[in-house]
C-alpha cells in the first residue's frame, strides 16, 4: 500500500509542478511604456494583367524586444512577423515568396478561400533560397485574414519566431459601411502572442506543456511588450487575433464595459452584438468597437475563463491566468464617431439545410478518428459545389479546436443548442472545450483538384505538428481523390 502511495504523491507532485508553472497574470503589472508598434501596410504593384503583386521575404533577424537585448527571430519583410496585406474582393492577387531561412517553410493563407495548390498548407513546402508565387482571384467578403507557414512539424517554432502577419480583405459593400476604417488610427491590428524570454531568447521550447504545447508567461501585441496605443476618435476598431500557438483568451475591460462585436474570423456579422468578453482559441479572430471617453485609459485585458470543461485543463491552460494585454490612451478632445451601422454583413455561409453528407471528426491529441497526419493519405473526398454538416467532438480532456482550410462556415449547433452570438458570423476556427460537440455546415466551392488536399487541424499548434490533422480533397462528382502531390511549383 504505502509504495502504491508514495508513487500516487510522486506522480501527484509532478503534475502540481506542471500546472502552477503554467498559471500566471501580468494584471496590474504591465507598465505600457512602450509605443505600440502596427505592422506597416504592404506596398504593392500591379501588372500588365491587373494582378495585384506582393513581395515576402522570409528571414532570420534579431530583435530588441526589450531595450538593449537582442533576440534572434524570424520575420517576413524585417525582423519579427510581417507587413498587413490588403486586397479587395474581386482583385487578382499573387504573392512571391522567397524563403531567405536556412530551412524549408511555407506560406498558408488561413481563412483565404483559394485553389488547393495555392493554399501553401504542407504539400506546398518552399526550398531555402526558393522562391513560391501563389495566385488567386479574392472571392469572398471583407474579413481579417492572416499569413503563417505550415511545415509539417515545425509549424509552432517557425509561428513562434515571428512567422505571421494579417491579411485585409475588403469589398465595396463594406467599404461603404460607417466602421472605423483608419487603420492604425481607429482601425487597429492587435496580434496577440504569448512569449516568455530564456536568457534573451525566445523560449527555445523548455517550457511546453506536454499536453497543450507552449505557454508563455508575458503577451505582447504586434512584437511589443508592454504596449500602448493613443488614440483620437470615439470608436476605436480592434481587429484581434490569437496568434499564439497554444493559449486561449478571453477579452474585454477591467470597467466591464461592453463593446460591439462586429465580425468572426471570416468577416462581418449580420448585426453588432453587444458583449463584455469574447473568447479567442489560437487561429482565431474577432473585430469589436469600443466606445472611448476623453482623456481615460482603458486596458485590454484577457480574463480567467470558466469554460475549459474539467480541472485539468483549467489547470494545464490557465483557469486562472489573467494578462493586461494593451493600454488605449484616450486624446483630451475626442473626434466624433459616426453610429455603427445597424445592419452590418449579408451571411454568405451555408446553413445545412442542403446538405448532402454528413460526417464526424473526434478530436484526440492522438489524432483525429484514430488516425495520425499522413501526408499520403487523403482522409475525406468531397464533392465540388456541394453542402456538408461535420459534427466535431472533443472529450479529449484537454482542450482543442478545429480549423478548416478553404472555407467559412457556419456553426449550427453546440452541445444541441443555438450557438451564441460570438459564434454566429463566418468562421473558419473553433474552440472546443472538453465535453463539446459542435455542427458545423460547410460548402465546398472548389476548384476541384483531386491530387492536393486541403488541411483541417487542431490549431494549437503543438497539438497540430504531432499530427492532430487530416486532409481533404475536393473533387467532381463521381471522381476519386489520388495520391498527394506536392505542388510548390506555380511560379
Ligand atoms: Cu492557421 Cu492550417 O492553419
Ligand atoms: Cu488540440
């Protein structure tokens, strides 16, 4: 009996080591003494054929995070993640890649709704030295994108380094819409990422979790600890996305004022929802409004959160972590901001009631259905021009989410019921706590490509490189999917 216990305390005392080393709060502590830094807009150049023309270089650098200490990273463009990218729907875009890194990588444009050979998932992998030009038309609303690499086990480090950006899609019915639109002034990126400095270096991976990946004991928006923004207007726009690559948030203000969320991941809601927090899993984004009074300061902060299904992942992802994320400074005499508008997106995602199939993906770390990531294997074959409700489940014991390349879709039902407002504009990112179930319908647009699949993963990204995904290949009715092919060859 008393060895049994004995190794019960063992065991008992390792797993308290593991989750008090991943509870922290930065709430009350942050100095926000540094200018927020906002990602410079990409130039741009259009040729002969009309085709909007980007230029990423993909490089090693170092940063100074804090003053006088250099950091090596990865950045696209300059040292730490990349310029924002904006197109309108309808543009023909193309993006040339070179890879300046001494290591393969690739570029995915998650949440863009492109060809499979373009998608720069992990068949679409880019030599050092190599340059890749993926070129698509924009066909789908005004959202806020973003760019990251996906090499296949590598993804979290090469996210981690610096590899990201935001990609902006405009389209003229949005484009008139009275939204903050100024971007850096009432229109802003807010990058959230998770980090924790080992002698100057970016955690170099010491400190993973080994059930939810890297956890961070600082955030920094845009690559700026500390950070402040001033700002001039009474609406000011926050564009937020979670690209840490394990960490859930969940946003709002200390006061507990509320804001107005205006879109998901995959752009505008019908209409403004009003709330006070809203829950971000890695991967994801969300536009909201807040109204500013002169002269305040007003923090974003990231709040405990109660939804993460059992003790153990409360523990393990930070029940009890908190973070004071970006201070906003408020001008003495505020610009008058026009009303948000009552009516905002016309829904374009499906709602299921054509579906044809149905299918189900059980999310394990170990896998999803049982099975591990095989780059040679095409998991589903759908139909080109065809409507799908997949039904997700997780009681995993520990957190995932699912993220669907190519698409937006809707969210039907979670755990039976109606989602909630934060869940009812386009998503292509979902956070499953453990013990839910969600129906998500999806429509297949094509173009069909039987030989390269598209990805659907778990998005914490640790979770993600050790194979909690699988792949997909659209094709014509009647057609078979084939063998994987990679296709970085579109120059
Ligand atoms: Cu944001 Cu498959 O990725
Ligand atoms: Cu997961």
């Amino acid at each position: 009996g008393s060895v049994v216990t004995v190794a019960a305390l063992a065991v008992g005392g390792l797993f308290t080591w593991l989750w008090t080393g991943s509870q922290v709060s930065t709430v009350g502590e942050e100095r926000f003494g540094n200018r927020l830094a906002i990602p410079p807009l990409a130039k741009s150049s259009v040729d002969e054929d009309g085709t909007r023309v980007f230029d990423l270089r993909m490089r090693a650098g170092e940063t100074e995070f804090e003053p006088g200490r250099r950091t090596p990273t990865y950045g696209f463009n300059g040292s730490y993640l990349g310029p924002t990218l904006r197109a309108e729907r309808g543009e023909k875009v193309r993006v040339r890649i070179e890879n300046g890194l001494g290591e393969a990588s690739s570029v995915h444009w998650h949440g863009m709704h492109l060809p499979a050979r373009m998608d720069g998932g992990l068949h679409q992998s880019i030599a050092p030295g190599a340059t890749w030009s993926p070129h698509w038309t924009v066909d789908q609303p005004a959202a806020t994108l973003w760019y990251h690499p996906h090499p296949h086990g590598v993804t979290e480090q090469h996210v981690r380094k610096g590899l990201a950006g935001l990609f902006l899609l405009g389209d003229e019915r949005t484009d008139r819409l009275a939204l903050p639109k100024k971007y850096g002034v009432d229109d802003l990126p807010v990058i959230v990422q998770d980090v924790r400095f080992d002698d100057g270096e970016l955690d170099g991976g010491r400190n993973i979790m080994q059930s939810v990946g890297f956890l961070g004991d600082r955030t920094m928006v845009n690559g700026t600890l500390s950070p402040y923004q001033e700002v001039g207007d009474e609406l000011i726009r926050l564009r937020l996305l979670n690209a840490s690559t394990a960490r859930t948030y969940a946003f709002g203000f200390p006061d507990g004022r509320s804001f107005s969320l205006v879109a998901t991941d995959g752009g505008l809601l019908e209409r403004p929802a009003a709330m006070e927090r809203v829950q971000l899993s890695p991967g994801e984004r969300a536009e909201i409004v807040v109204r500013m009074r002169a002269g305040e300061r007003v923090v974003l902060r990231s709040f405990p959160q109660d939804n993460y299904g059992d003790v153990w992942q409360r523990r393990f992802a930070g029940g009890d972590d908190s973070f004071d994320v970006l201070e906003l400074r408020a001008a003495g005499r505020l610009r008058t901001s026009p009303a948000l508008p009552a009516a905002l997106g016309e829904p374009e995602t499906p709602d299921g009631t054509d579906a044809v199939r149905g299918r189900y993906f059980d999310l394990k770390r170990s896998g999803i259905n049982g099975r591990a990531m095989d780059m040679g294997r095409i998991d589903e074959t759908v139909t080109r021009g065809t409507t799908e409700v997949w039904t997700v489940r997780n009681a995993d014991g520990m957190p995932h989410n699912f993220h669907v390349h190519d698409v937006q879709f809707r969210v039907m039902e979670v755990n039976g019921s109606a989602p909630p407002p934060a869940l009812r504009g386009p998503k292509d990112t979902v956070f499953l706590p453990n013990g839910t179930t969600m129906k998500l319908a999806l429509r297949f647009d094509g173009p069909a490509d039987p030989d390269t699949p598209y990805m659907y993963h778990c998005h914490l990204l640790y979770h993600e490189d050790e194979g909690m995904m699988g792949q997909f290949a659209v094709v014509e009715k009647g057609e078979r999917a084939g063998t994987p092919t990679g296709h970085a060859d579109d120059h």
